[in-house]
C-alpha cells in the first residue's frame, strides 16, 4: 500500500473549515466544529481514516439493515437465534422491570423482540443516528404503549452522559452485535469501564461479541456479492461531503473488506481507484492510485478474551450463550462491586 502523504492544512484543524463549512450552509448539515475537526484530522493523517460513526448518516442506516438481510452476514441472524432459543434463560439471568439503555439502537428491533420477555420498566434507545431511532422508537411506542420509553441521539464512543430522566436503579446495559468489536481492544477495555460506573451498584450488561472463525466465512461476511457492503461503506464519502464540503467522487473509490487472521479483526477500507485530488474548505489531500483510507476495524474474540476483557472492566460474566455452528456469544455480565 503507498502511503504518500500530502496534505494542505491552511489554518489549524477545523478553524477555517468551519467557517466555511457555516458559510456554505445549504450544502452540509451544519456539522459542529468538533466533527468537521475530527474529519479533516483523520483524512489529513498520514493513514487517512475516518471514524465509523460516520457510516450511519440515514441512508448508511438503512443500507446497514439491508446488510444484516445478506446470507454472508452471520452476525445479526446468529444472534437472533440465540436470543430466540436462549430467551426465557437469557430474561432469568437479566431480571424484569431493569431500566433497558439500548446502545446503538439502530431500528430497535433486537431489543424489541425481547420485551415481551424482558418487560422493562424504562426503554432507552441511544443512537447517533438521532433522526433514525427517533422514528424507530415512535413506531414502538404504539406497539408497547405500557413501556416507558425515550430516544437519546448520542454518540455514546465518545462520553455517556445520561439524562436525569433515564432511571438510575437496575441499568442493564444492551450492546448487541458485536459493535465492541469496532474498538481495539484497549478502546473496548475502557469503554466497558466507563458503563461499568454508568451501570450503579446492581447494573449489569448483555452483550453480543462475534468470535473468531474460519477466513472465508469472513471475508464473504465484510465483502458480499451483491455488493452492499460495498455500498454502506462507500457512502460514508458522501456524509462526508456534506458534513465537511469535501468533494470526494465516489466512482474513483472502492470497497476493500477482509479478515487480517494475525491480528484478528476483519478490516474495512475505501480504496483510490485512481490518483486524485480531494478538497474541502480549510484543507485538501492528494491520493495515489491504490491508497486507502481506514474506515474500520471488527476485531473476532476468543471466548476466553471476551470474558477477560470484561473482567478487566469491572464486569462478571455469569452466563454465556453460544452458537455452535457459527461461533458468536451472547454474555451476560453483572457490575462488580
Ligand atoms: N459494526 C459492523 C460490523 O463490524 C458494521 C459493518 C458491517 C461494517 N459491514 C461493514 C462497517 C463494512 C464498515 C464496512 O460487523
């Protein structure tokens, strides 16, 4: 891969491209000055990168549903099934009535199907994708009228400041999945953390983590034949392009989505077809033919990793549930004292 590297930066990150970023305000969505700094950052890095929370702008969340359709796409189906056949075991180990705080929410239906079992006291659906889970959630409202709920655009990565109207008593935080996989494992580690204080005294967490498995499976699941994946991946270059008033061409990039067994994570990038020149107000970049910008990571535990992992956090895991066809385990984990 070559890795040229030359970048304009004409004030200090974000400064000016915000300026003209607000003057232009017809061709972006207002992107605050923090994000179109962490944009014009990561592409300006000598590994240019751009964080994955920029997948989900509204299209990139429905291509996502349309990815969790694929038969290559194990992850959304495998856990599916644990949670249809692990259940009633799945709701003894969580309790009821807990204050259910959905990370990543998406289009709530994970949560969803386990209301009937888990009948919490208060739903809380977080997503960055604010408009999305908003509309998610009005649906929900009319199907669990009796339940508690409310929707919370948060970027959770970065901080999770909770609103006082989200109950403090019996958090059970829901990360299905498999998103820790998005952070390295040290990220993962204090993100954990972090819900661990978030959690109280009688908190706890259910979570999705994919483990490791065979290479093709893999690299079928990250680079599908219909080409969706490609199509989630590349559309990240036009949120871009609105947030930042950049003008990436989407023709002259490509998907590149693939399993790196030695350090093992799947590994997602866009890939200049050809050299190119991109610019955006405050800043610009040259790429070479072959350059890749990092979109993300998807790192496949060991089981034994995953419980240590949370152990390391502050977390016990009490029980586990696997699927023995394809290797995914849903944990349930309860906050230490
Ligand atoms: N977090 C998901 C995963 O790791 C998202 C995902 C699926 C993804 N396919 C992708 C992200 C392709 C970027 C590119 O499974």
């Amino acid at each position: 891969m070559l890795t040229t590297c030359t970048t304009e930066r004409q004030a200090p990150a974000g400064v000016a491209a915000t300026a003209n970023a607000n003057a232009n305000a017809n061709a972006n969505e207002h992107a605050g000055a923090h994000l179109t700094a962490e944009l014009s950052d990561g592409l300006g890095a000598c590994q240019a990168t751009i964080s994955p929370k920029f997948l989900y702008d509204a299209l990139g969340s429905k291509l996502f549903e349309a990815i969790c359709e694929l038969p290559e796409y194990y992850p959304t189906r495998t856990e599916a099934g644990i949670f249809e056949r692990h259940g009633h075991e799945i709701a003894r180990a969580c309790g009821m009535h807990t204050t259910l705080i959905d990370l990543g929410a998406g289009n709530c239906a994970k949560a969803a199907s386990l209301f009937p079992l888990l009948r919490p006291a208060q739903y809380v659906a977080v997503d960055i994708s604010t408009e999305f889970v908003s509309e998610a959630l009005a649906r929900l409202r009319l199907r669990f009228p009796h339940i508690d709920m409310r929707a919370l655009g948060l970027d959770f990565s970065s901080g999770l400041a909770l609103p006082a109207d989200v109950r403090a008593e019996r958090r059970l935080f829901f990360y299905p999945g498999s998103s820790l996989g998005n952070f390295t494992p040290a990220e993962a580690r204090a993100f954990l953390t972090r819900l661990r204080k978030s959690c109280g005294a009688d908190g706890a967490l259910l979570i999705g983590i994919d483990l490791a498995k065979d290479k093709a499976i893999l690299d079928a699941a990250y680079d599908d034949a219909l080409g969706v994946t490609a199509a989630f991946n590349l559309n990240v270059l036009r949120h871009v392009n609105r947030l930042l008033g950049s003008d990436f061409d989407i023709r002259h990039w490509r998907h590149v989505g693939f399993y790196h067994e030695a350090a093992g994570r799947v590994e997602m990038h866009l890939e200049a077809r050809e050299a190119q020149h991109v610019r955006w107000p405050g800043g610009g970049r040259d790429f070479a033919a072959g350059e890749r910008i990092h979109t993300e990571n998807s790192y496949k535990y060991r089981q034994a990793d995953a419980i240590g992992l949370l152990e390391q956090s502050g977390f016990e895991a009490t029980r586990v549930w696997t699927d023995a066809r394809c290797p995914f385990a849903v944990i349930h984990a309860q906050a230490l004292a």
